[in-house]
C-alpha cells in the first residue's frame, strides 16, 4: 500500500498559535482556502482536531469548500452525544458532501470529560467506547436493532435513520490513537487505523508489535498512523534554529498552563510523551533531541501531539522512511504555519517520500 499522507487543519493557526502573538484570526474563508490547498497539493484529507472550535461546523465549511479528494478526518469523544445521534449526524454529512468522513476517535481525559457530564474513570473509557463505536458502526451501515449493554440500551435503534442510507459500503473508518493497554485493546478490537504520536523508533518498534500481537489474536489487521509536526528546512541549521525560535516566543505563563500539573494525567499516551521532555524547557531546543531529528519540545507549549522531526528535507525523509519500515503507512503532518508549511512540505519532503 503507497503511504497515505494528511495534512492538519484548525481554527486557531499561525507562526506560534499557543501565543495570542503567533495567531492568525479566526476566518472562515481562510480556512476554507486552506482546506482547499491541502487538497489541491495532494494530501489526501486533513485530520481536523478538538479545539475551541466544533469539529462538525468547521468540517462542514471546508467540506463545502472542497472536492472528494479531500477527506476530513473529525475528532470525536464517544459518549458526548448518543450513538444514534452521532450516526445521523455522519450519514447527514455523507449526504451533503459525499462518503468521505471518517472519524478520528478521542477518549479524553478523566478531568477533560467531566466538564461535559461525562463522568468515566480510565478503563471504563476505554470499554465505553468499545460499546459506543460498535453500535455507531451497525447504525452507519444501515441495520435497526435493540441493545443491552454495559453503557447504553436502545430500542429499534437506527428506525429513524433508514431514509438516511449509507452512500458507501462499509461502516465510516474508525481511527484511534491509546497506549495504554485497554486502549491497545480496543483499538485491536474495533478500529481501522491505529495511530500513535511520535516516539523514538525503538520505543514506537514495542508499541506497535503489541498493538499487531492483541490484532492477531482478534482475527484483525490494522494500518498504521503516526501523528508528527514537521520542522523542515533547506539546512539543519536552519531547521533548529526555527525550533529555537519557538522557545524564545513561548511566555512563561504559557509553559506553565502547558506543564503545571499535567504530569500526573492518566492518559498513557501523555505520560510517554511528558516523560520524553520531563517538564523542562531548556536553552536551545537540540538538548531535548531524544532520537536523530526528534524534537519532544512541541509538548512543551501546544496540547496534544508534541514530537517534531527537525532537519534538513533529506534528514526528514529518511526520518519518516524508518518510520515506514516500522510499518507505518499513513502520516498525519503539520507545521507552523499550516497553510505556508503545507506548500513546503508538499514541495520538498512528499515528492522524495512518495518517489521511494
């Protein structure tokens, strides 16, 4: 399979976007702009995340903006709505804009859900959404049932929806990210695509053969998705320089919301990512170098995600290609600022990746 790659599309964007400095306004004809450039550079899609902004608004308004070869892939915390409801808001879309959604699966925090009166330790996130995405999955492909579970019971469940019917066969792709073990178990389970955030390869290498070993033993096979920010220049130099540039812009009230706290989070995947950096913000950025061209300091300032590789074109795509040979074969990328970083890196690293 050739390797797919995204690019990454959010409302609040710019040079630095953690800093109210660093940030373009909020403008929904940029956006869609931007939307229409990833397509148009050859990405395949974008992965549009959680953030101030509602992921259904914003992925209708470059949906709108955008032809089938850009495929949006929404964040979504299962249990915020009902499976029913989520599965005729998906069909709603597939109707208006065509069968290419799909769903980046996100389990949130503890402290996270709680606000929105959802109320699940760690594990029983993870068996919540194992129930919730199996039922949005026969919802999505048309069936009317009844359930009995742990979490929800419906009656005559998808009735409702069957003047909605499916615009492709198969249920809507599921794509999620846990490094926990009840994460890797669900995502053995029920997911399609299994994605990870940066890590050093022989860290990531473990990873991923537990993720194939709990697949095999279900019967499945999954693809694979890392999650990484690119900062990509003509020389190394020139490259770190950039990343040096981020820590010298980022306020100290930023580092401290960012670090403050969070080290004690339960999600695992935080916890691998806090434990590459330790909370601490050093001079220049190349101390915290933890693998060749691996730089965890993007975790020092934005939330989520925070592994960039850092180089030259040539030294990132020989980053990436180690990653492909892990097994590897779909990347969602990004850079500040994403609509001039998605023409350089359209430019520059995909025609050398894609040329392998």
């Amino acid at each position: 399979m050739a390797t797919e790659v995204l690019w990454y599309l959010i409302p609040r964007e710019g040079q630095y976007p953690w800093e109210p400095a660093g940030r373009r306004p909020v403008d929904l004809g940029y956006l869609q702009h931007l939307a229409a450039g990833i397509e148009r550079l050859g990405y395949s899609g974008a992965l549009l995340a959680t953030d101030l902004y509602d992921v259904w608004t914003l992925g209708s308004a470059v949906a709108a903006a955008t032809g089938p070869g850009f495929q949006p892939l929404l964040a979504v915390h299962p249990g915020l709505v009902s499976p029913t409801l989520l599965a005729k808001m998906a069909l709603s879309f597939e109707h208006l804009h065509g069968p290419r959604l799909r769903f980046n699966v996100v389990n949130g925090s503890t402290g996270q859900l709680r606000e929105y009166g959802l109320d699940v330790e760690h594990d029983d996130r993870y068996r919540l959404s194992a129930e919730y995405w199996s039922l949005v999955k026969r919802l999505t492909v048309g069936e009317v049932f009844d359930h009995e579970g742990e979490f929800y019971r419906l009656k005559n469940a998808g009735a409702s929806l069957r003047e909605l019917p499916p615009k492709r066969e198969g249920h809507i792709p599921l794509w999620f990210g846990g490094s926990s073990a009840a994460g890797i178990e669900m995502a053995a389970e029920h997911v399609d695509v299994y994605l990870t955030w940066g890590e050093p390869p022989h860290l990531l290498k473990e990873k991923l053969a537990r993720v194939r070993e709990r697949a095999a033993a279900h019967g499945r096979s999954l693809r694979i998705g890392l999650r990484l920010h690119l900062i990509v220049r003509d020389t190394e130099e020139q490259a770190w320089a950039a990343a040096d540039r981020l820590l010298d812009v980022t306020s100290q009230a930023t580092y401290a919301r960012q670090l403050d706290g969070r080290a004690g989070e339960d999600g695992v995947g935080w916890q691998r990512q806090f434990r590459q950096h330790g909370g601490q913000v050093p001079a220049r950025a190349r101390e915290l170098e933890t693998s060749p061209n691996l730089w965890p300091g993007m975790g020092l300032f934005r939330p989520g995600p925070g592994t960039a590789v850092v180089g030259s074109t040539a030294q990132v795509v020989e980053r990436l290609r180690e990653f492909e040979d892990l097994g590897v074969d779909t990347f969602i990328l990004s850079g500040n600022p994403l609509l001039e970083e998605a023409y350089r890196v359209a430019e520059t690293v995909l025609p050398a990746l894609r040329g392998r």
